[in-house]
C-alpha cells in the first residue's frame, strides 16, 4: 500500500475513534428540518416552470459556459441579471461568482493587501477563514458577535500603528446570521464601531436572504444599512434554490475583483440554466411576502413549544436555524439517530465543525413545514435524553 494511502487512513481512523467521521447520507422520507430551502423554493413547481420558461425565451444561449467570463463565458443575461439583483438588495453594483465559498475566497483573499488588518468574528465560515488565509493582511479573531470587543480590538490596531500605516486598510467580517449558531450580528452596533475607527464591514448575508427584509433582502436592508457596509455575499443555494452567489458592493469593487479576485478569474461561468435558475429565483422572491411571513410564524411557533429544559440550551436565535447544544459527539449523534428512527430529517453538528463541548442539534425551519409536523417534532425533543 502507498505511503500516503497508509496516512489517509490512519487520519479516517483517529477520526472514527473520536466519533467524528464524516459521511454521506440520503434523508428518505423524513421529514425536513435540516435544510436551508428556507422558503421551499427548491421543491416549487412554481420556480420549476418559471425556469423553463425563460430558457424557451432564451433558446439562443449556449447550454454550456463555454469558457471563463473574462474570455468566452460572458453575456448580456449574465451583466443583466447583476444588474437586477444589486438593485434588488439596494446595493450599486454586484458581481456573481459560482458559489459563496468562491465568494468568500475572492474577496478575502484579493481585497485586503499586505500592510492591511482583517478582524474577524470567531465564529464566522470556513470560507472566510480559507480566504483569509490567502490574503497577505495580518487578521484577528474577536469575540463572537461583541461590539465592544471589536472595539477593543479596532483600538489596539490603532495603538499599535506606525507613521507608515497611514494608508492601512482594516477589514472586519462578520455574518449577518451564522450557520451553525443561528444567531444575529448586531449589526447597527457594528457599523457604528466601524465607522468610528474608519473600518470596512463585510457581511456574509447567506443565510439571512430570503428570510430577512420585507421580501427577503437580507439583514442589512432590513436594518437600511445598504449604504454603510463595503461588501455583502448573498448567496443563492439556500433560501433561492438554486446554485451560486453575489458580492455587492461599489462599482469599483466589482472592477477590481474581475481583476484580482482568482476565483472569479480563473473558473468556467455558470452555464444558461444556472443564471435562468437564478433570475427566476429573485422574481419569484419579489412575489413571497407569504412565504416569508409563514417562515417567521414557523420560527414562532417552535420556540412556543418547547419546553423549558430546552430553551435553556438552545442558543437564542431569531432566524430559521434553531439549535439545541447536546455535548459530545456520541450523545448528539445518537439524539440525531432516534430523531431519524421518528420521521425527522435532523442532523447533528459535532466537533470539529464546532468547539467540543457546543456540539448541537441543528433544526431548520421553513416556511413549507406544517404546524402538525412542528407540533411531532417539538414533543420528540421534550422526550429525547439530551
């Protein structure tokens, strides 16, 4: 066997021991509430035909993407439909990339420059964490979802600073709502901190369009922050139901990463059914204020259930991601299995996707679950041995 085979498996095997080995599963008829199709847009027959309908109007596109945007790839659809949804967010301008993880990688890794300073919340995703490794700024984690301990930090830079960084740059990443946690950036108090000490906020809204805002914007419109916040990801493979993501910003943002951002630069664009997939998505979202509205009274409707040996371990969360904190990776995984043997497609979060000891159940909520559905599960969770 190949030296290198024996290693891959020796790391398959410590994970195993531990009880955090990965693996891939098909949820069958269960029940679901752990996906991020938010709104349902995913199983909609409406969206489906919706879709058909603008590639028959578009029969001239290429099925493929022939190539990258900045050789072959490239259309009027594509600049259009940037177009529309950066006025959609209220933002002026928008650049599509082929997922948020591309996103993410492009701007922190191309944006900041070496002489400049990334502060990032400690839990933000893995994908900002990646394109941070890739820049050449120094970065700092602060404390999760602490104004003033961004503060702090801010302030320390600042101390620490030196005639010659006179034309430093300090970028701060947060998420507007985060995925394994569900909880909200406090946003307003952020952008006041930042603007105090001359910072650019980048907000990942991923998870907070198409349940945030009157027709699902985001946090940052909801909040009407558009005009205080340097660069927003809105991604489209969860509340949207398709496949990809957007950065807003200026205009000059969007130049310079056409420029430098390499996974922008360097990949194959989406093909046609993508972008129609896309663009239908959004002018379905215009018309889902119901939609919207039965997620949140979905949101309302779990917590009301729950008993309170429950709420006092599920971590305060006002969007669809509800999490129960089971610790150990045996323990959760074997609430998430009796969860499975009930009907309810529900998985477990275990270390080392987050610290040990903040293992958790992770629910999501949508606004196609049924109030009998809700009503079965949160009488399982009462009777589980969390």
């Amino acid at each position: 066997m190949l030296e290198a085979e024996v290693r891959l498996r020796r790391s398959l095997e410590e994970r195993s021991a531990a009880e955090s080995l990965r693996s891939l599963s098909v949820g069958r008829n269960l029940i679901d509430f752990c996906s991020n199709d938010y709104l349902g847009f995913s199983r909609s027959k409406i969206l489906k035909d919706r879709i058909r309908e603008e590639e028959l109007r578009h029969v001239e596109q290429y099925i493929g993407s022939t190539g990258s945007r900045l050789i072959s790839g490239n259309s009027d659809y594509y600049e259009s439909l940037e177009r529309s949804i950066a006025a959609f967010h209220s933002a002026a301008s928008g650049l599509i990339f082929n997922s948020g993880y591309d996103a993410n990688l492009g701007v922190f890794s191309s944006v900041p420059q070496r002489n400049d300073i990334i502060l990032y919340d400690q839990l933000v995703h893995a994908s900002i964490r990646d394109g941070i490794r890739l820049s050449h700024a120094r970065a700092f984690s602060f404390d999760h979802n602490n104004s003033e301990a961004l503060e702090r930090r801010l302030k320390l830079q600042i101390d620490e600073g030196s005639p010659s960084d006179a034309e430093r740059s300090v970028y701060v990443a947060v998420e507007s709502v985060y995925s394994m946690d569900g909880d909200c950036a406090p946003l307003a108090e952020m952008v006041e901190v930042c603007r105090r000490y001359g910072a650019n906020l980048i907000v990942d809204e991923a998870h907070a369009t198409g349940v945030f805002g009157t027709r699902g914007e985001g946090m940052v419109v909801e909040l009407g922050l558009e005009n205080e916040i340097f660069a927003r990801v809105h991604t489209f493979g969860k509340a949207l139901g398709s496949h990809g993501a957007i950065v807003l910003g200026s205009a000059t943002l969007r130049s310079y990463l056409i420029n430098f951002a390499r996974s922008f630069i360097y990949t194959t664009a989406l093909p046609f059914h993508s972008l129609a997939a896309i663009r239908s998505g959004y002018e379905l979202l215009k018309e889902s204020g119901e939609f919207v509205q039965a997620l949140r009274a979905n949101i309302s409707s779990f917590k009301s259930r729950l008993g309170r040996d429950i709420m006092g371990r599920i971590i305060p969360s006002i969007s669809a991601i509800q999490c129960i904190i089971v610790p150990g990776n045996p323990k959760v995984k074997a609430a998430s299995r009796e969860l499975k043997d009930a009907g309810f497609d529900v998985r477990p979060i275990m270390h080392p996707t987050v610290p040990g000891g903040s293992e958790r159940i992770r629910i999501c909520l949508h606004a196609f679950n049924t109030e009998k559905e809700i009503e079965d599960l949160t009488n399982k969770l009462k009777v589980l041995q969390l």
